[in-house]
C-alpha cells in the first residue's frame, strides 16, 4: 500500500496542479516576508553592533582631558589637555590630538547624507603619523589644507561622492562647503562603530570644536618599544593626577564593542517586533490556504478510506504533500526574501535609519530559520487538516460535499478559549509594567509590545470562531439577498450556511489585513492629531527654520547657530530664538537607593533659548520664569521622578565638565518637542556644552518669503509654517510608528493575496455544484450573484472583527500606556472608508472566480469530484 499512496500523492499533484500552484504562491510569499524580515533584522544588528572598527586600533594609551561619562564610551571628555603635556614624557614613541564635533554632511544637491545605522557624523583630525594613523586611503590623498576632508567609505557610498566632489558640512556655529580629497576605511570596514567620519587637517578640526591653542580633547599615544600600555597607562594616570582620565585604547575599544552590542541588541528587539507582525501574517497566512487545499480534497480522503487506507497513511499522505509544498516554497522564500530585505533597507533610509554598511547575511540564521519555518508551519496545517480528513467516514465519501458537522465546530470552543487565555496573559503583563514601570518611552514601548502579542493572540483566537458568526450573517446577508434578488438570495443564503468553514476562511484573512489597516490608521491618526493639537497650544511663533536632513532618529538635524543672526534684521520679524539641545547626566542628588542596589545614571534633554521674550515664541505649561545663568527650569515629570523641589541646588555633568545649578521653576511641555525636560538661559548652555546643537530657529513676525530669502544661502535650510513644524519636529518620536508602515504593506499584500487564493480555491471547491445550477436553469448572471452574495458576507465578517480589533486594540494602548497620544477617538469617516476598500478588494478578487464558476458546463460538472 505504501507504493499505492506514493502514486496517489504523485497523481494529486499532476492533477491539482493550480490549486497546488496558488497555495505554493500563498507559501513562498508568506515564508519570503519570513525570510526578508528576518534579513532585515539581521543586518541591522550587523551595521549596529558588527562594526568592530576602531580608530584607536594602531593606539595604546588615550589620554582624555577631564572626566568621562562610563556609560557611554561615545560622550566627549569634559576637560582639555595639552598634546605637549603628554607628549614628551617618558615612554611616549609618538601622539596626535584629537577632538570629534557632531556635523551634517550634504551631497552637493543639498540632499543629507545619513549615517551608519543609529550612528553619528562626526568631524575628527587627520592623523598624519603612520605609528598612530588607523585610516586606509581607497582613493586620493590626505586632507591637507583647510576646506579639504577625507570621507569613509561608507559616506561616499551613500552621498554618491568621489574624489574631488564638493559636499556641505552643517557644523555647530556655521556651515561650510568642502571638498573630498580621499576616501578612506578602517580595519577593512566602510564605517567605525560611532558612525561616519569626516576627517579635516588638525587645525581646522580644533577650532571647530572650540578648542584653546595646542588643547585637545583627547590624545592618543603610541607605546616607546618595550614598555607595555597598562605600564604607560600607570605612570600617566600618577603624574596627571585628576586634570585627566588615562585608559588603554584597548580597554576604550572593549567599552566601545559593549556598547555597540547591546544597542544592535536593541535595535534588533524593535526590528523584531515590526518583522513579527509580517511573520505572524505570513504563518497565518500558509495556515489558512493549506488548510482550505486539504479541505478540498476531503472527499477524495474519504474515498481512499472506503477502499482500504487506514487513517495512519491518509495522515503520512497530507504530510508528505506538505513537506514537499513546504521545501519548494521555503528555498523559493528564502530566495525572495534577499531583493525583499534590500527593499525594507530602502524604505528605512529615507527615514535616517540606514543599514547598508552591512552587506547581506548568509549564516545560518537567516537561511535556516525561514526554511524551518516553512516547513513548520505547513507540517502544522497539515496536521489538524489531516487529523480531521482521517476522521471522515467512508459513507461521508458518497455526499457531493463534506461539511463541518455541530459537534466537530463545537471542538473549536476550547481551542478558542486557551488563546483568549494566552491573550488575557500578555495584556495582564502590560498592565503589570504599567503599575510597576516610571512613565517614560521605555515603559510605553514594553507595554504596546505586550499590547501588540495580546492582540495577535486574539486575531487567532477570533479567526478559530469565525465559523460561528457565518451562520447568523449569512442569514442577515440572505435575507436583503432575497429582498433584492429573489430566488438567487435564498440560493447564496444556503451555500453560505451549508459550510460555515469555506466563509470564515477568506474572512480571516479579510479580518487580518483590515485589522492591519485599521490599527495603524487609528494610531497614526490619534498620534498626529494630538500632536498637531499640543504643538499649536505650545509653539507661539508663526515660523520656524529648520533643517531639510533628517537624524537618525528621524527628526530635523541641527542648523548652524548663526542662522539666528541672519533672520534678525529680516523685515517684519519681532523676535527669532535659536532653540538648542544638549545631554547631560544628573549628577547631585544622587538617587536614593536600598542597601546593596547599584545607582543607575540619569542624563536628560536641556534646551536652551534666550529668556527674553521667550513667551513670544513658546507658551509652556506653568509659565516658568525668565531664568538667569545658572538657573534650570525643570519639567514636572522630571521633578517629581527625581524628588526634586524649586530652589535646590543640583550638579550636573555636561560636555564642559560639571556645573551646579539652581532649580527656578518648574513647567511642563505637553507636546514633548520643545523643552520637553529642562531649559536654560544661552549663558548656561554655553557652561554645559559649547557646541550645542541648534534643534530649530523659532520666528515671530514676517513673512514666509522674506524668511526664505533671508536663509536661501544656508543650504538645507527650509521654512515652515507652525504646523509643518510640528510635524517635522515629532519624526523623532513617531519613527518607529513610521517604520511599521513597510511591514504593514507588504504583510497586507500577503493577506489579500491569502483571501484571494482561498476564494478562488472555494469556487473550484464547487465545480459540480455551479455547472448542475446551470443545468437546471440558472443563468450565468445568476451564478455570479451567488458568488457575490457570498463575498458581501465576507467582507461583513472580516469588516467587523478588523475593526473590533483595531479598536480595541488602540483602546488597551490607552487605558495601559496612560498616553494622551493613543486616545480611542477615531474620525467618522474612517470606518466607512476601511469597509468600501474591504468590500472594493473582496470584489476584485471574487470577480474572477465568479466568471470562470458561471461558464461552468455541464458535462465538466459532471465529471467533477
């Protein structure tokens, strides 16, 4: 018997051939999103923590003026040392001055040139002795005159820049044009784990970065012969006492690895969380159609039964299918999902997030998991559909069509229950982090991320019932059939009842992708809104100039401050506030611990703008006072996180070194883009940081023309009005909503794509049973009003649970967030709208298979199984 069931599986896949094509096609789709997602994760963690490239690979010792932050191995030194001050001692064979200064690099079109991966552009020194130099030449020569730079590789990559090419630097206080004499890369990498760099003379570097002559930021070393690093590093550390910090340029390197790791780690888990919705609607998708293919076949199943197979081979048959279906689709998948990945990675960079300084992967991870995948999941189809095939009588072989019975769907309430189970788990989870978590975007991306699982449990858990709900539909759905159409309705009435299964099928998916749809609509929509509503009530000035690059975070990059000065004396304009922005670390009072707990470091956001008239421009929350230098406004979050109180004094700990401050009022920014934690007079900002970077130059008075012509010279700088600026200061914070936007398409495309085959599977299903309609008078135009009456039931299903999901989703958000950003107040019209595109896509897909089921003859019919 077993060569017999080898054969029958041979034949069924020469005679069902389209059937076997489509659900291959709904396979190789789903497992290509498996696999591009995957992809995409992959080289991300690669271009974030893969960059083992250091400058400071051919150093031994870093002499860092100052202090420096432990957390963070990429912050700048808070203090200056002289290069001859170390230079000269004992044991030193050679040393170069260093300092680094965040810059923007523009293409010559004006177009921002982005950073590697979550990286920076930083401007750094040319090192000319060969002992210290880390930087390989590809192309050119060295800079060697002020106004010439070299790139790394990766920025001529992504600017489309040669040797000779002109490019715009955008620095802290001005901007300036250069040209590119060389390209460059280090340790045979296109990038170092900070981002890019751009590489300028020494001089023209340390006035850049605001540098006293002959001081630097940092100094590297090189080792005399014979003394080890740990050696020079003692006897340094010794004689410079506390005027600055000595480590070994490996140990920097270990911190800089470390560091890279885990923020690649990050960006993995949020790549990961996009590429989970993709992947869980391709599972849901392979499910859904295989079992609709072996629901075809149950009949001819049942048959073998009656002529002797035992249940066991009817089982190995399915599952041998789909092993087969499973390889073919998964290599296919897997091949696919590489042009699939360079697609995301395209879609990425336009945001500021670009990850193609890692090349493609081809380890283990990412060939094998999407074909075990694969192959996993049609085993899994395959078993519940081969289980129930197994089941089926042989005297069931004798009817036309085998349908689900009451007491086999009542076998769905259990299955059903355990995942609403699951689901009540993880939203328990998000109100424990809710409860247990301070407020702040950590807490609120844990608890979507448990919101997002709950709510993909739920889908599953809904499409399991759906056959529930076709009965009473189907009978609303009849019944305006039969009002409009007569004996026709009653007809789609009784083939929609008859096999519940067959509905709920193409309404899962339809109830997938209009979940998709609706819950990004409704997010995307409830976040715009309220910051569109939060802007106007804090942002008082008519304009703002900003900048048309974008950071990697997705918001505006900084504009030279001395775009301020050019926008006074433009006529009509009454006040024009540079609002700048700079990190620090809390450093006095420090936290209030139990015994044996470790102090975890607090930095936070500081704006500065000059007090004077600063209501003209900005109206926060609790009116702070006009601050002095020395003074800090705090936000009423971070005051009472911290415990903090008006007039105390604090130490924090910036670029410049430590400075203590008094706490003069207290405020609030509901819209988080202006002053969202501290503000500071310009005078005390230049105390925490010099080289600030200058966020936007908020206008008051003037016009939009005479301000653009007053800017036209500083490239990349734009115009906005109050709203445009709102919208373009909040791409920071709505990046990742942003970037759910491609994973979301491609997954809907694959839901579609899923209705489609299962419904044009379900009319093939009923071969016989369209053409014997025919025979016994039904016309053509008839039979299609059938099929339609069908698909209105399906798009009533898949219509309402979407849109019960979505809403309920955003609702959960709310009560577990608490964020006044993800409000369940969706507009009128978006409900309308998601169910004519639902009905307009269920049409077009049902339309064709309702022709081919109308030109069905009769003696076809007849032969059909």
């Amino acid at each position: 018997m077993g060569n017999a069931m080898w054969l029958i599986a041979r034949r069924s896949f020469t005679e069902g051939w389209p059937r076997l094509t489509a659900t291959l096609l709904a396979a190789l789709g789903s497992i290509a999103l498996i696999a591009g997602s995957l992809q995409f994760a992959l080289r991300a963690q690669e271009a974030v923590s893969g960059s083992d490239a250091s400058e400071y690979f051919r150093a031994d010792v870093l002499v860092q003026g100052g202090t420096v932050d432990a957390d963070d191995p990429y912050a700048p030194p808070d203090g200056r040392i002289r290069l001859d001050q170390v230079g000269s001692r004992p044991g030193v064979a050679a040393a170069a001055g260093d300092a680094a200064v965040a810059v923007t690099a523009a293409r010559p079109d004006g177009r921002a040139i982005t950073a590697s991966a979550e990286g920076r552009t930083l401007l750094r020194p040319w090192v000319s002795d060969p002992r210290l130099n880390p930087y390989r030449l590809e192309a050119g020569r060295a800079p060697a005159t002020d106004g010439e730079v070299a790139v790394v590789r990766h920025m001529s990559r992504a600017g489309r820049l040669r040797v000779g090419d002109t490019m715009t630097l955008t620095l802290p206080r001005q901007t300036r044009r250069v040209r590119i004499a060389g390209i460059v890369s280090v340790q045979g990498r296109s990038a170092v784990a900070a981002g890019d760099l751009v590489l300028a003379p020494p001089e023209t570097v340390r006035r850049a970065a605001m540098l006293p002559a002959g001081t630097w930021q940092s100094v590297w070393l090189k080792a005399a012969p014979g003394v080890p690093a740990d050696r020079l590093r003692g006897e340094l550390a010794r004689e410079l006492g506390g005027a600055a910090t000595v480590r070994t340029a490996q140990s920097v390197r270990h911190a800089q690895t470390a560091a890279a790791a885990s923020e690649g780690a990050s960006i993995a888990g949020i790549v990961g969380m996009l590429a989970s919705v993709a992947i869980f609607v391709g599972l849901f998708v392979v499910a859904n159609t295989f079992g609709t293919l072996v629901r075809q076949r149950t009949r001819r199943l049942a048959l073998l039964g009656a002529i002797g197979a035992t249940p066991r081979q009817v089982k190995r048959l399915i599952r041998l299918e789909a092993l087969v279906l499973g390889a073919i689709a998964s290599v296919g998948g897997v091949a696919a999902g590489y042009p699939l990945s360079a697609l995301i990675t395209r879609l990425f960079a336009r945001d500021g997030f670009d990850v193609s300084a890692a090349g493609a992967q081809f380890g283990w991870v990412a060939l094998a998991v999407p074909v075990a995948a694969g192959i996993l999941v049609t085993q899994l189809a395959a078993w519940r559909a081969a289980h129930r095939a197994a089941g089926i009588s042989p005297v069931q072989a004798l009817r036309s069509t085998v349908t689900e019975t009451r007491g086999r769907r009542r076998r769905r309430l259990p299955a059903a229950f355990a995942i609403f189970v699951g689901a009540g788990f993880w939203y328990a989870v998000a109100v424990a982090v809710r409860v247990g978590d301070p407020p702040g975007p950590d807490r609120t991306f844990a608890v979507a991320l448990m919101v997002l699982f709950a709510s993909m449990s739920a889908v599953t858990g809904l499409a399991v019932l759906t056959p529930f709900f076709v009965g009473p539909l189907g009978g609303l759905v009849g019944r305006l059939g039969t009002l409009v159409s007569g004996e026709t309705g009653r007809l789609a009435h009784a083939t929609i009842t008859r096999s519940p299964r067959r509905v709920s099928s193409a309404a899962s998916s339809l109830m997938l992708g209009v979940a998709l749809v609706a819950s990004v609509a409704l997010v995307t929509l409830s976040v715009h809104d309220r910051f569109q509503e939060a802007g106007r009530q804090v942002l008082a000035a008519e304009h703002a100039i900003a900048s048309t690059a974008r950071t990697a975070e997705g918001g505006p990059a900084p504009l030279a401050r001395d775009v301020a000065a050019l926008l006074a004396g433009t006529p009509g304009v009454s006040r024009a506030t540079a609002l700048t922005r700079t990190r620090v670390r809390l450093v006095s009072p420090p936290d209030r611990l139990e015994p044996g707990e470790e102090p975890e470091p607090f930095h936070f956001l500081v704006s500065g703008a000059e007090q004077t008239g600063l209501r003209d421009v900005l109206r926060l929350g609790g009116r702070p006072p006009a601050l002095r230098p020395g003074q800090i406004a705090l936000s009423s979050t971070v005051m009472k996180e911290r415990e903090l109180r008006r007039g105390q004094q604090i130490v924090v700990r910036g670029a410049q070194g430590r400075v203590t401050l008094t706490v003069a009022g207290v405020y609030h920014d509901p819209s988080h883009l202006f002053a969202e934690q501290a503000l500071v007079a310009p005078a005390t900002m230049d105390r925490l940081d010099a080289n600030a970077a200058t966020q936007a130059v908020l206008v008051r008075g003037g016009s939009s023309q005479a301000l653009a012509r007053a800017v036209a010279a500083v490239p990349g700088a734009r115009v906005l009005d109050r709203d445009a600026y709102v919208d373009a200061a909040s791409g920071s914070l709505t990046r990742p909503l942003r970037a759910t936007y491609g994973f979301v398409g491609m997954a809907l495309l694959l839901a579609l794509f899923g209705m489609a085959t299962t419904v044009s599977m379900s009319v093939a299903e009923r071969t016989r049973e369209f053409g014997l309609l025919g025979a016994v008078g039904a016309t053509m135009r008839q039979i299609r009003s059938i099929v339609r009456w069908e698909a209105a039931t399906v798009v009533a299903l898949g219509t309402i649970l979407g849109l019960a999901i979505a809403t309920g989703t955003l609702a959960l958000l709310h009560v577990t967030t608490g964020s006044s950003f993800l409000r369940p107040d969706p507009p009128w019209w978006l409900f309308p709208m998601v169910t004519a595109g639902a009905a307009a896509a269920t049409l077009a897909t049902s339309s064709l298979p309702a022709r081919r089921a109308a030109a069905v003859p009769v003696l076809e019919a007849a032969k059909a199984k």
